[in-house]
C-alpha cells in the first residue's frame, strides 16, 4: 500500500479509533493502531509476534485489532461495498461481465468459502466443518472487475447443506424477490432474463445460473458450460487474490467467532478498497487468471501464492438439491440455445470445447 494510500485510508478510519490521553501512559495514535491491523491482517502473523514488533502488550494488540477492524468497517463498507440498489447500477454490472466474459445479463459470480478457525470455547460442532476443521463461512458475489459486490458473513461451518446459501441475508434477498433485478430483455431474438452464475454445487433457479452436469454430454451443453466457465471463474480470482493479499486467513484465525467476523468484514472492505482505488499495485499485471491469443488459461501467480496452503480459504459442500423447477431448466436451455446460434456464439468456443473437454 502507498504513503499516499495510507494516508487516505488513515484520514477515514481516524476518527473511529481515536483515544483521549490517559495519565498513566501515552496512547496509541491512530496512525499505529492501524499499522498493527493492517499488519496483522496482511501477514498472518499472531497477537503476540504484533506484541513483540509494536512494543506493546498483547491483550493492547487484541484491543487494537478488534476496534479498528470494526472501524474498517464502517468507515468503508457504505462506500466501497455498496450494493446495487436499482436496476441501472445492476446492469452496469452486467454490461461489464459482458464486454469481459461474452456472458449477457450476468449481476455477479456467486461462491462461498469455509474461513479456518481454531475451536472456540463451547462452540461444539457449530463449527466443525465436513472437512474436518472449524470455520465460519464466507458467501459472497463480486463483479466483473473481481470486487466483492453483496457478502454474507457468519454461517456456522456445519452447515454445509442448503441452509447456507438459502438462509444468507443475500439468498433470502433474491429467493423473495427483494432486490431490484432488471426485467428480461430479448436479446437477438431471445428472451434472457439476468441472473448470477455459480458452479455446480449451488441449486439451479431462475435467478441462478450453474452448469449441466453428467457425463457424455452434448457439444451444445458443453459449449454452455465453457461459457458460464469463464464468467464465474471472476469469483474464483476475486478469493484467490482475497486470501494471497491477506495472509490472516491462510491459517486457523485464534480469535473468538465475533472477533472473526470483524477481522473478515474489515478485509472484505479493504479489498474493495484497495481494488477499486489502487488496482495496479493491489492487482498487478498476471496476478489474475488471463488468457492467450488462443483463449487457453494462463494461471494467476495468486495460485503459486496460495498453492499447498491447507488453511486457504476452503470451497464448501454441495448447498442445494437437484429438484429443478422447470421454469430455471427451461432459461437455462434458452442460454444454451442462444450460446450455440450465429448471434450468441463466440468464434472459438467449438474448437476449445473439442480441445478440453467438459467444463464443469
């Protein structure tokens, strides 16, 4: 992060996590308050090693780190993790998944990853994830530019079913129709409503987009699933470049489930924060995923970062059922449709279908 950057972020947070003056003993200022949070947030280093660097105690670091994180938050997440609130901001988003990824009326890329924990005290199995560690669960949507857009913080890492996605504020949202999506539009002659994509695991909607599963399926599903492929593969760059920058969630976080909560909320703000104002030195030139002149993936060197790291963010377990309703099943097939005609087609899905095989 640059001087100048700092001191923006500083000028934001300042007023949150000012102390008045204590007799005894001088008070940390808020320029070191926040070196320790972003420290501690950006290496993964314990309490007691930002005990040992600061020259103060650490139940002083735990304090520090608790408060500013929650400052981070609120000084940042109106601004810089903002939800669309009308039709016009979501299809911007959509405009920008389309230019990038030739995927027309997409709102986001959904996933969500287990966040490793060490055990809390008479957490029971709340915790305890079928993976086999404890965790809380982050579900998030970001944009076409790798920015988280809607995030859902807290679910117990148990719950690896259908409660996770169903139960989040944001599934609940666009399960009852409580956010502003845009109507369908016919585009070239088909009728495409807007939605957000995901892999397989999540269930099939008519706002959710996932791709075919099975073997031995037809080239026109297979070309289907390149092409939702490449539009979620934002997500998958947007966690990868989350976990690589901040290296506290590449091990069990040592914290109380609350303390968690606020170290990942003030992440999640930093990231949007740092992507948005200063995306060349956060998001250099091949941190992401790209692709050649031949439309083969070239690898982020985020993933050389991460690679071996059992305490990475975690994927998580299958969340819906395959009772599809028909109506999704049907615009999921006016997708495919639309992807295999001479107006919806890209000149090279065929041949990298053929090349790769299924894509799921």
């Amino acid at each position: 992060m640059s001087s100048e950057r700092f001191d923006h972020l500083l000028s934001l947070v300042a007023p949150l996590i000012a102390k008045s003056k204590c007799r005894s003993r001088d008070s940390l200022s808020p320029e070191k308050r926040l070196v320790i949070t972003l420290r501690y947030h950006a290496t993964g280093d314990s309490q007691q090693s930002e005990s040992f660097n600061f020259l103060a105690g650490r139940t002083t670091v735990c304090n520090v780190v608790r408060a500013t994180s929650e400052a981070l938050w609120i000084a940042l997440s109106e601004t810089y993790l903002k939800a669309p609130e009308t039709k016009e901001q979501w299809q911007k988003i959509a405009r920008e998944f389309e230019a990038a990824w030739n995927f027309p009326n997409c709102l986001g890329a959904l996933d969500g990853k287990h966040i490793a924990i060490e055990c809390p005290k008479k957490g029971g199995s709340n915790f305890y994830n079928y993976k086999g560690f404890h965790s809380l669960v982050l579900m998030a949507m970001c944009d076409a530019n790798y920015c988280f857009s809607l995030v859902d913080i807290g679910g117990y890492g148990r719950d690896n079913d259908a409660s996770i996605f169903a139960q989040s504020e944001m599934g609940v949202a666009f399960e009852q129709n409580e956010i502003d999506i845009p109507e369908a539009e016919v585009v070239d002659g088909y009728t495409l409503p807007y939605f957000i994509v995901s892999d397989a695991i999540f269930p099939l909607k008519t706002w959710l987009m996932k791709p075919f599963l099975g073997k031995n399926l037809s080239e026109e599903k297979e070309v289907f699933n390149y092409r939702l492929s490449r539009c979620r593969r934002t997500i998958e760059n947007t966690f990868g470049i989350f976990s690589a920058r901040w290296r506290i969630f590449r091990r069990p976080i040592r914290a109380k489930p609350e303390s968690v909560e606020r170290i990942i909320k003030a992440c999640v703000c930093l990231h949007n924060y740092l992507a948005q104002t200063d995306n060349a030195g956060y998001v250099p030139i091949g941190f992401i995923d790209a692709e050649d002149s031949t439309v083969d993936l070239i690898p982020g060197s985020w993933k050389s970062i991460v690679a071996g790291d059992r305490s990475a963010l975690q994927g998580i377990q299958r969340v819906g059922s395959n009772n599809y309703r028909l109506e999704a099943k049907a615009i999921r097939n006016q997708f495919k449709d639309y992807f295999n005609s001479s107006v919806g087609s890209v000149s090279w899905q065929v041949n990298h279908v053929r090349s790769c095989g299924e894509i799921l």
